[in-house]
C-alpha cells in the first residue's frame, strides 16, 4: 500500500521542480550591453605642418651699427610627427603627454645696416628644427553626431636647433671691406614652450578617435654656433632667434586602450 502512495508523490514533486526551471528558460534573454572601455588611458599620433615666425633677430654681430633695419625673416613650411600618452580624466577632461620632431624649415632673411653712411645688406640662409616635450590639458565641450570640439593648452621645453647658417653681406657706398661673408656652426639650445589647441575630434569606433586641430606654439629661443668667414680669417659671435613661434595644422589619432569583455554564457531553452 505504501509504494502506491511514494511513487505518485514522487511524480509530482518532480513535476512541481520542473516548472520553476522551465519558466527560467522561456524568459527572453537580457539585451546586449555595448561593451564599456575597461580603461581611461590612451595612445596618440600626430602629424602636421607648421608655419613659423622669429620674433627678432640678433647677437653682437649688430654692434656698431647705426640702425639695421629688417626687410625679410621667414621660414618655410615643415612637417612634424608626435606620439603621446593621456588619460581621460571624465567625459570632459583629459591630458596627455607629447613628444615630437619638427623637421626642418628652410629660413631666409635680409637685413640693411647702417653704418657711418655706409649700407651692409645682409642675406641670410639656415635651417631650423626641433624636438618638443610638452603636458597638456583639453576639454571637451559636448559631442554632437560624434564629433566634439575641445579647446587645450600646454606647456613644456622644445630643444632648438639651427643649421647651416650663412651670412653674405655686401657693403654700398665706399667700404674698404668687400663684406663679411660668414657661416656659422650649427647649435642646439633648450628653451621654454608653451601651446593653445583648438579643433575637433570625431569618433570613429568606441576606442579610436580621429583630430584636426590648430595650435599656436611659441618655442623660445634659438641660437647658431660661432662664425667664421669664408676665408677663415675673421671670427663672428653667434647669432640669435629670439621668440620663435608657429601657427600649426595637426591631425591626429586617439587610440583608447579598450579591452572587450567576452560575452556572458547563452542560456539553452528547452527542446
């Protein structure tokens, strides 16, 4: 009599444990996640070109001039290439840390001096080229469709170098010297840098992020090594850079250290 009673119970003890379950696996799985980056580091490069300025030139080289009046300084265009490493602090803020090389620029450049009535024209022919080192600040203003403008500074050192500097000078006007043409060793000197960004960035995927920006960078001063004249007979003292600066173009790619995660285990419903 009593395995009469068992077996039945048994039955429906087992069938009452199954609904529970099978109710489980009929429920719809949750929606994807988009997978969130599992870090606020990122990686950068950067490309450009530069447009570049001196604020002056100079050097014992205009002692004893009268006025020396300047017509022409300049440089030419130049690429640059950087890497970096920033954090993002928030959706609004981030830094990073930059290295950069910027090639070379031909420079060209006229003075007139004026001395007792005589008149020295000077030409001058160089070159010019940097490594910059600095730690800057963005923030970000909002995103719109993926894009989103920030503004930045910085601040930093930039070593100078100048390179195969000439000086061809042609005396008017009764100089009993036919001129003083000079070339000067090449020299490098560390200098205060600072930087103002402004531009946009575009999301292309979660992690990797592409930049077109402006930057005013002013990098110091800049100084060539001492000269000699062509002959080798006279010694020159160096000449001076003083207040370089440059309005640059720069893209860039930001690449956000992501990892993502593996997807969650899929639930199997019966049959």
């Amino acid at each position: 009599m009593g395995s009469r009673f068992i077996i039945p119970a048994l039955t429906v003890l087992a069938a009452l444990m199954a609904i529970p379950a099978a109710r489980a696996a009929d429920m719809p799985l949750p929606p994807p996640q988009p997978a969130p980056c599992c870090s606020a580091w990122y990686l950068r490069g950067d490309i450009g070109f530069s447009n570049q300025n001196v604020g002056s030139l100079g050097g014992q080289n205009y002692a004893g001039f009268d006025s020396v009046a300047s017509i022409d300084k300049g440089f030419d265009a130049a690429p640059f290439y950087g890497l970096g490493i920033g954090y993002a602090f928030n959706n609004w803020l981030r830094f990073d840390v930059t290295g950069e090389y910027r090639g070379s620029a031909n420079f060209h450049g006229m003075d007139i001096g004026n001395a007792g009535g005589v008149i020295f024209p000077d030409n001058y022919s160089g070159s010019k080229s940097e490594w910059t080192f600095l730690t800057n600040a963005y923030v970000d203003l909002g995103t719109w469709n993926c894009i989103t403008p920030f503004i930045g500074a910085g601040i930093g050192v930039s070593r100078n170098t100048i390179s195969n500097f000439t000086d061809v000078s042609n005396c008017v006007g009764g100089c009993g010297n036919p001129g003083a043409n000079a070339y000067f060793d090449s020299a490098s000197k560390w200098s205060f840098a600072w930087a103002l960004y402004g531009g946009l960035a575009y999301q292309v995927s979660p992690n990797v992020a592409v930049e077109l920006a402006y930057r005013y960078i002013d990098l110091g001063d800049a100084t060539t090594g001492n000269g000699r004249s062509f002959n080798n007979v006279l010694t020159f003292a160096p000449f001076e850079f003083n207040h370089l600066t440059s309005s640059d173009v720069r893209l860039g790619l930001r690449f956000n250290c992501c990892e993502v995660p593996p997807p969650p285990p899929l639930l199997h419903s019966r049959g």
